[in-house]
C-alpha cells in the first residue's frame, strides 16, 4: 500500500543485521554505516516515488519520468513493506561489491549461511546445502553436472570422451517443455540422444503424471543395454495443470537405480505448511529441488534457491577413517554448487532480508493464502456443468483434508502433495451425455474459451486468469496463486464476484452454441446470403450479402463492388446494432461478422434486418451502377464514332495523301484544310451523349449551351457530332467526361 516517505520511511540497515555483523565491519571501516544509511535512504525514497506515481500524486517534473516513450503514463504496482525492503537491499548489494574482499567475505557468508538455514528448516530439508542464482534453470545444470563427475571420475580430465563406455541419461516426462532438458543439453555439451522422454499414464492415475511402469522398464532397459541412469526429472506440479507425480515410488526407483532425483513445481510449497508430520529425522522427500520463493512469496526479485541434500559416507566405515575431505564432498564444488564467497555479489541477500522482515509465521501465512485462494476457486467452479476442471482437486480424490486442517491436523508428505492445489485449470466444455468421455474439445470451443478468458481478464480482473493451450485438450484458463506478482490474493468477495461474472458469461455462451444451428439453416435457406468460415471468430458467424446471381460473375470488379457492398452494410448495421462488425474470410472479401447472442435474441430478426439493410444500401448504389454503365457505353459510343470518322476522311481526303512519298508531294500540291481532321469526343452526362470537342479547340472553353446566361453573351454552337447513349442515365452530374 502506497505511502510518503515522511509517514513510513525504511529503517537503517544497521538497525536490521545482526550485531555481530556489524562489528565485524565497524572495526575495518568505521565510516562504512553512515554510507549503508545513507543509501538505505535513498533507495526508500525512490521506491516511495514509484508508489507515488502508482497512486496519481503529482509529483516535481524533474524528479521522475512516469511517462513511456509514447507519453502514455506507467503503471507501478503497490509494494508492502517487505517488497521495499527487498529492494533497498537490493542496492545495498551492490553498495557491498565495493567493500574490501575480507569484510565482503563475512558478510557474505553470513548472509548465505542464516538463510540456508532457515529455508532448510522451513521446509523440513535438513541436511543440505543451498545454490542461490538468477536463471531458473541454473540449479539443476548444476546439479546435473555433479552427478556427471560423481558417475564418471574422469569428466573432469576427459570431458565428453567420459562417455565412450556408458552413456548418461536423463529422465523427464513428456508433459515437461522440452526446453528444459534441450537447455541441460547445450549447457553441458550432452547429445539429445541422452534424454528419454517417460510416456504420461493412459490407463491409471493422471493423465498428466508420469507413467512409472514404463519409467521402471527404461530404467531397466537402460542398464541392460549399457547407459548410465544419471538423473530423474520429477514434477509436484505440472507446469500447467498443477498435477503430482507419484514422488516415493519414483524416490524408490531412482535408489535402485542410482539415479539423482530432482523436483520441482510450486506443490514443494506446501512442505512450509506448519504442524505437518515432522516426527524425529525424516528423509528428505527428494535429493534437490528448486524453490521460487519469490513467486511464492510475492515478492519480486528474490533470488532462486536449489537445496540439495549433503553427500552422506556414513554407509562405508572406511571412507570415515579417510584423511582429508572425501571424493563425494567435493562434487558441489566441482559442479559450482557452493556459494562463492570470494565473488563481488552478495545474492543472498535480499532473500536474507526478506525472511528477517517475514518471520516463519509470515511465510507460513502467505504460502497458506496461495493454497486457499486454489481451494476456494475450485470448490466455486466444480458446481459448473458446462465447465470442466483439469487440475487436481483440494483434499485428493476423497477431499479428506482441506488446507485449514493440514494446518491443524499432522500429515505426511504424500497425503500434504495430494491434499493441495497449486492452480485452478479449467475450461468451458459441450455438454456430454451420461457415460461419454470428452477428451480435446471441438475447434470453435477453444475460439469460445479463448473469448471467455479475454471477457474475463477485462470485467473480473480481481482473479487473475492466463489462457493457455494443452495439446490434448485445447485451450484452456489457467488462476494460479502462486505466479501472481502481488502477495494479495483475491478475497473470498472477489472470487465471488469472479464466479458471479463467470456464470454470466457461460449464459451468454450457451446461448450462442444454441443458436448457431438455427443461424446457419436460416442462412444457407435465403437467395442473398451466405455463410463465411472465419477461424478465428468466437461469436456466431460470419454472412455476405450477395445479390442473386452475382456469385457467377465474381471477377475482380465484381469482388471489388461486392467488397463496398458489405462494408456499407456493416457501417449501417453498426447504427443500430453494435454486435455486427467487419469480418474478412481467406479469399479477402468482406462479410458481416455476428457476435455473441443472448437467450432472448431472435436470429430470424437479426438476418432480415441484415436483409433488409442490405436491400436498401443495394439500392443506394445503383445510382453508381448506372453511373458506371453510362461511360460504358459512352467509351463504346465514342470508339465508333471515331473509327467511322476516320474511315469518311480516308475517302473525302483521298487515299493518294496516305501513301508514303507520293502523300508528301500530293499535300504540297494541294495542302488539306485547317478543318478537316478527326475532332475529339466527349461524353455528356447530363444530356447522355457523346459530342465532338472542335468547341472545346475553337473556344478554349468547355461549356453546355443554355449555360451562359448573360445578356447579350454568345452562346457557343452546338458540336457538330451529337451521339446519344441508349439506355437509362443519371442525372445527378452536370459534367462532362472527355474521354
């Protein structure tokens, strides 16, 4: 919520670290805290500028651009306490790249080391050791990368030529992007030869998880056949419909097998949940998983944090009498798996910064919203018919628990995954008899679901929705809590008021799909109508007004007249109606687009109003038809009169004047007269006929006769060549055409 900087302002750095801390650095460099102060401050105040601006507060030209290049003015979300804190400490940061290395050195290390702790014990991973970075993928190349010298100890000396013998393998479901696993290849110089796509279930279980029978006959192949299980990829998540994957029998496998299992999604959430099953030393649910916190959190800018469990040798009693450190605890340094204390960027730091501002109650609060703010949208919508929900739902197929009593009530890690909803995925669906199994909706329903989400994003945006496409089921719309760029939720009123807007629109939906049968059997039965596919029009559909018989004679000028035609019917509709619009089908001409209907509209009515205006515009433009048709036949007129000009001064002139040579002595014997020759024409539109231009030559003027009314003015004389136009004109024009 947005404040002035003289009403709440952030408080000195020094007052939020530790005192240790800062005597550490007091004693190297006394004057360093004013400086951390000072910039303390600074940033705060830029933030609250930022606020300022978000809310509409005038502020001084000169202090800040709150304008794109285009002029128009940028929107700044509102940011709580914590979220400045964030970003305070963000320049912060970097203030420390400058500091001397052996003061940069504590500080970093203790920054990285309280909040590795914390998270560990927040989510319930002892035992581990944490990667802080930027890029989302970055943990697990490096993650990938240790398993590589852990499986081959001489990647280091040999690299790729390591793999002769045996090649790695990596295990990822088929619902994951395929990005991820091409981007572990090209940042590790793998072949795509090393990623085996796991198939998704088919017959039991989601159809969004993966199929672990045939996961476990890859895992068995692949050893029999001489590659090396390297790594499983493992979702409790998906990306999209938020669905789990079977996580302790895939553990189970993996221990078999030797492979690194790694998690991800946003259900790994749900392991900060209080008062879950924490009974004694559990084992971790995974050996590493990446954690978002800064979506989970709301809070943007946080650092990305990959746990990874510590490498445990306790198994093999020699390795313990081992001098030194062991093989296997220097894989995360050889990967780049440790905190690089010696660097001139302190990552850490905002995420040290915001879970000293949050507290554990505080993170506990606002990943249990996320999870609430699922459970209340899913329950809202599953009382739908006509709307299908494809992620999974709160509580598990029993609904056992709600996210209240996994609070209240102990629970293990399984029954935490199943009994959470990370996202709500749903779309609008046909209406299926009993027993019939809709898997990808028709065509038009993902043109329908796309325009539901549109109506959505404007008229509820209060509950922030996506529109996605699965390739099994079509488009769909997709609330997730937890990528949501505020840490509000929406409350239980607006998710209300969602729902309310919702249902208003799955009226008007059906509505349409009910008369879009009605629409195309009145269209196809009249003389001047025809249906247009367009592909991308969720509304009713698309007609063309064609007058009877033009649809044979569609050449160019007749698309181009046809093309008028409509879009003047279209400027006409709009008059009365704002539901039409101007379509264009693949061939390029236009039609009249319908929109969406409502349950009280009459289609019949709305086609013979289409007709009916279209009769009329059709009448309006024949003044232009016939106009067109005069010069027609004007141009036809004045090429006969011409070409028969010409023939009668062939013979009054003599052919002897035409021959070559023989003209030339002729001409000079007897020159011709300055009044012979071929005159010109010209076509009248007022009186519909083509006349001669030796007026025009003779009196440097073009003028009707009667048209000079002055008195005791010369009237000029009538041409000598006044051809009529057979057939109707117009006299809507009073000039001539001189063709």
């Amino acid at each position: 919520m947005a404040s002035s900087p003289k009403s709440k302002r952030l408080p000195k750095i020094e007052n939020s670290v530790n005192v240790d801390v800062r005597k550490d650095s007091m004693t190297a460099a006394t004057n360093k805290n004013s400086q951390l102060g000072e910039i303390a401050i600074e940033a705060s105040e830029i933030v609250s500028r930022l606020e300022q601006v978000a809310d509409g507060i005038p502020i001084a030209d000169n202090a800040f651009n709150h304008t794109d290049e285009e002029g128009e003015p940028l929107t700044f979300p509102p940011l709580d306490s914590v979220t400045k804190l964030v970003m305070v400490s963000h320049s912060l940061a970097a203030y420390c790249g400058g500091l001397e290395r052996p003061i940069l050195q504590k500080l970093s290390t203790r920054f990285t080391t309280d909040t590795t702790r914390w998270i560990s014990q927040i989510f319930g991973f002892l035992d581990c050791s944490a990667f802080y970075h930027e890029d989302h993928l970055e943990g697990l190349v490096r993650v990938t990368r240790m398993m590589l010298h852990y499986k081959y100890p001489r990647y280091l000396e040999d690299g790729a030529l390591a793999f002769n013998s045996s090649l790695p393998t990596i295990y990822s479901s088929i619902a994951s992007p395929l990005g991820i696993v091409q981007h572990l290849c090209r940042q590790l110089g793998l072949p795509l030869a090393c990623v085996r796509p796991v198939p998704v279930n088919t017959h039991f279980g989601s159809q969004y998880t993966m199929d672990l029978s045939a996961l476990q006959k890859m895992l068995a192949d692949d050893v029999a056949t001489g590659r090396t299980p390297l790594l499983v990829i493992a979702d409790a998540g998906t990306p999209v419909t938020g669905h789990v994957d079977n996580i302790p029998r895939i553990k189970e496998l993996c221990k078999v097998h030797g492979a690194w299992l790694h998690l991800r999604g946003h259900i790994l959430a749900a392991l900060a949940l209080p008062n879950h099953q924490r009974n004694g030393h559990i084992p971790p649910v995974a050996d590493s998983f990446t954690l978002t916190l800064g979506s989970w959190l709301g809070i943007p800018s946080l650092p990305i944090v990959t746990l990874y469990r510590l490498w445990d040798t306790s198994a093999n009693l020699n390795r313990n009498k081992q001098v030194g450190a062991s093989r296997e605890s220097t894989l995360p340094l050889l990967a780049g798996l440790n905190t690089d204390h010696q660097g001139r960027r302190v990552l850490a730091l905002p995420l040290w910064a915001a879970l000293q501002s949050l507290g554990k109650e505080g993170v506990h609060t606002r990943i249990r919203e996320d999870f609430l703010a699922s459970e209340r949208l899913w329950t809202a919508l599953d009382v739908f018919r006509h709307v299908r929900v494809l992620s999974p739902k709160p509580g598990g197929e029993s609904g056992t628990y709600t996210v209240s009593e996994l609070i209240s009530k102990p629970a293990n890690i399984p029954l935490l995954f199943e009994s959470t909803a990370c996202c709500v995925v749903f779309q609008f669906t046909p209406e299926l008899n009993e027993g019939e199994f809709l898997s990808k909706v028709p065509p038009y329903y993902d043109k329908l679901n796309s325009w539901l989400g549109q109506i959505l994003q404007l008229d509820a945006p209060q509950v922030p929705i996506d529109i996605c496409e699965l390739e099994n089921i079509g488009v769909v719309l997709r609330f997730c809590p937890f990528e949501n760029a505020t840490e509000q939720q929406p409350s239980v009123e607006e998710t209300q008021a969602f729902v309310q807007c919702l249902e208003q629109q799955l009226v008007i939906l059906r509505a349409t799909i009910h008369h879009r049968e009605t629409f195309r059997k009145l269209v196809e039965a009249s003389p001047v109508l025809k249906v247009v596919d367009l592909p991308d029009w969720a509304g009713m559909g698309g007609v063309r007004y064609c007058p009877e018989g033009w649809e044979q004679l569609l050449t160019d000028q007749a698309k181009e007249e046809l093309n008028h035609l409509n879009m003047a019917l279209v400027d006409s509709l709009r008059s009365t109606d704002s539901a039409f619009s101007l379509g264009e089908d693949a061939d390029g001409l236009m039609c009249v687009r319908f929109g969406m209907l409502t349950p009280q509209s009459d289609v019949e009515e709305l086609l013979n109003l289409v007709i009916r205006v279209g009769q009329s515009v059709e009448e309006n433009s024949r003044v232009l038809d016939s106009m067109s048709e005069i010069v027609k036949k004007g141009i036809e007129t004045a090429t006969l009169d011409l070409q028969k000009e010409n023939e009668e001064r062939l013979w009054q002139e003599g052919i002897m004047r035409h021959v070559p040579i023989v003209g030339t002595f002729v001409n000079w014997w007897s020159p011709k007269s300055k009044e012979t020759g071929i005159r010109g024409r010209s076509l009248n539109l007022t009186q519909g006929v083509v006349e001669s231009t030796e007026n025009i030559y003779k009196y440097h003027m073009q003028m009707q006769a009667g048209q000079i009314s002055t008195p005791g003015a010369k009237t000029p004389p009538t041409p000598q060549v006044q051809t009529p136009i057979s057939g109707s004109h117009s006299r809507s024009s009073s000039h001539a055409l001189r063709l």
